[in-house]
C-alpha cells in the first residue's frame, strides 16, 4: 500500500503551492482555492490514517476469523502492518481529541459572544445603515471601538448579527460607518465562519495546513473589503474605514472576540488599505498558470493515491478470503 503514504507526504508540497497562487488572484477565489485545498488534502490526510489502521486491524485474530481472512497469508503480504496500524489508530485518536476540543471551543466562545449582548438593540443607528431583515444589528452602549460578524444558529433559524459598539459609530463618519456596516454584512453573507472553522480543523489535521490559516483569514477580509467597496461605490472611502476602525480599536482594545466572528479592523490593514487604494485587483493568467497547473497535480495526485490505496485495501481482503478458503480444502 505505497499510495497509502503520498495524502500524507503531498500538504507539504500543496499546501506553500496554494499560498502562492492565492496571492496572484482576487480575494474570493483565493479565499475559496485556499479552503478548498485544504478541505481536499486534510481528507486525503484523513482517509490514509483510517486505511493504515484498517490495515492492521484485519490481523486481528478476531477480524480475520470474522471476516474468513488468511492470518498467515496477511501477516507474510504485509508484516509491518501492525506497526503502522498502532501509529495511525494513534494518531486518529489525538486528531477526534483536537478536533472536539477545536469544536467545543468555538462553540463555548460563540455562545459566550451572543450572551453577552442585549435581547433588543440598545441604540438605533441612523436609518440608512440599517441591515437588511436577515442581518441583525445590535449597538452597544460601549466607549471601545469595536465591530464584528456574528454568525447565527441555523439549526434555530438564527439570523446572523452585526455588532457595533457606539464608540466605534462616533469614531467615523457616515459613509465611512456605511462602508464598516457593508463590510461586516459581507463576512455574514458569505459565511466567511465556516472557512475559518474548515482552517482551524485542517490544521489541527495535518500541520503542514497550519501555513493556510493565516492567509485565508487575510483573503476574507479582502473579500469583505471589497464587497463593502462596490457597495458604497467608492475605494477610498471604505480603505479610511478600514484605517480608522483599526485606529480606533487600538486604543482601547475591547475584549477578545469569538475566533469566527470576524472584523474589519483585523489582520494586516496596512496591506488591506493599500489593495483598496489600488484599482479592483484581478488574476494574471501568466503568472497562474505553472502555480495552478501544480497544485491542480497534487489535489488530483492525493484524491487519486487514496482511491488507489481503498482499491489495493479491497484487493487485499479478497485476496486472503481466497487463500483462506484455500486453506480450509
């Protein structure tokens, strides 16, 4: 089963490849071609630790008679079997602990956000920074500057909710307040939360997809800024949001907020206010094409390796339940 090994060894190689080519284009696809690698090699990673195990666990006594296996002919085909199946069985262990920990998490510091805040709005905002019906906004009688997407319930029909404290409202001016609105809206709307639960869990899988985090948190926040921009219909005036929300909050940080609700005045705003004073950013092709051709290979290298390692896995098993009945004539 040497196929087994490559999902393993592949994020490595894949994962610098996706950073790479996520820089050359513009901030949706780079937000989605980072989630979407890393969805792809932390299942492949996944997959090749469950084959590993399963492996080993049909030289179990009790598998092989369960199953009529060849106990000689499995332990002869492979005999480093046991070893590499305690390793992964292992490993998949520690990786359910991180995750549930990850999950349970994210759900204590969400909970925690949403009791925190008001039943009823506390302020009302002027009407024409209202949100739309499926996007609540809450104002906090707060002097600290601060502003964040919460993302709602789904299973309880939960809308998501936009949070603004009034001491961020007053540290802006109007279109600079729509353009924060706007952009909060746009984390909402495109579910930004659930590419960073994806990037938290990938990375808690394997540690090469630990180097994607970072990167998609800075890709979202692009894809905000630039939805808020062609929404106010003006760069300059959403990149001085951005600017003085940062501005703002630094001077009396308010306490920390769920790692999924994401805000306009995090990760590298210098970076983020100078793409928005620079014309709508679009992919160069010549520069995609070699990057893309070879993460395209590894995804398609990892999908295939493990496809190949299930297959030689069933081949394996029908192979010993043949020498098995063999035996028994």
């Amino acid at each position: 089963m040497i196929a087994v090994w490559a999902p393993l060894l592949l994020p490595f190689l894949a994962a610098p490849l996706a950073r790479r080519l996520a820089d050359a284009l513009s901030p949706r696809a780079a937000a989605w071609t980072l989630a979407g690698s890393a969805a792809v090699l932390a299942g492949g990673a996944l997959c090749s630790l469950g084959l590993l195990a399963a492996a080993g666990l049909l030289q179990l006594p009790p598998v092989a008679a369960l199953g009529h296996l060849s106990l000689p002919w499995l332990t002869a085909a492979a005999p480093s079997a046991p070893l590499a199946a305690a390793v992964a069985a292992l490993a998949l262990a520690a990786l359910t602990a991180l995750a549930v920990r990850t999950a349970r998490r994210h759900h204590h510091d969400l909970r925690t956000a949403r009791a925190a805040l008001p039943a009823e709005d506390t302020r009302r905002p002027p009407r024409h920074l209202l949100t739309p019906p499926d996007h609540r906004l809450t104002v906090l009688d707060d002097e600290r500057a601060d502003a964040f997407a919460l993302p709602g319930r789904l299973h309880r029909g939960e809308p998501g909710r936009i949070v603004v404290t009034a001491g961020m409202l007053r540290a802006l001016s109007g279109p600079e307040r729509a353009a924060l609105l706007a952009h909060e809206r746009a984390h909402l709307t495109g579910r930004h939360h659930l590419f960073l639960a994806l990037a938290e869990h990938a990375a808690d899988i394997h540690p090469a997809l630990r180097q994607l985090r970072t990167p998609l948190g800075y890709h979202l926040e692009r894809w905000a800024d630039e939805v808020a921009a062609a929404r106010v219909g003006d760069r300059t005036v959403t990149a001085r949001a951005v600017g003085r929300a940062a501005l703002a909050a630094n001077r009396a940080p308010s306490p920390a907020r769920p790692k999924l609700a994401a805000a306009a005045h995090t990760g590298p705003v210098p970076r983020r206010v100078a793409a928005l004073l620079q014309p709508r950013p679009t992919a160069t092709r010549t520069r995609l094409r070699p990057v893309a051709l070879a993460l395209a290979a590894c995804l398609a290298l990892s999908t295939a390796a493990t496809l190949e390692a299930t297959a030689d896995l069933h081949r394996t098993v029908e192979a010993a339940q043949h020498n098995d009945g063999h035996v028994e004539r």
